[in-house]
C-alpha cells in the first residue's frame, strides 16, 4: 500500500509544475505579442517557465 501512497503522490508534486509555471507562460505570451521584439524580448520568460519545468 505504501508503494502505491508515495507514487501518487509523487505524481501529484510532478503535476503541480504547470501551474507553478503558469504565471511565466502568461507573461512570455504577452511579451511575445509586442512587434519586432517580442520574441527576444520573451526569452527571460521562457527560460523561467523552462526552468520551473
């Protein structure tokens, strides 16, 4: 029973990255929206969702 418990629980932990990383996902996709330098401009973004991941 115990196996099971800890796998549960350790996909829950794995799961919650997503939402953990959601707030850099929002902010790169507003950034990214701006003309010319968006893209690059979103980079600091990206690598912080990246990382969270």
């Amino acid at each position: 029973m115990k196996p099971l418990l800890f796998a549960a629980l350790a996909a829950a932990m794995l799961s919650g990255c997503g939402v953990m990383a959601a707030p850099c996902r929002v902010a790169s996709a507003g950034i990214k929206m701006v003309p010319l330098v968006g893209g690059v401009a979103a980079l600091p973004t990206d690598a912080c969702a990246a990382a969270i991941d």
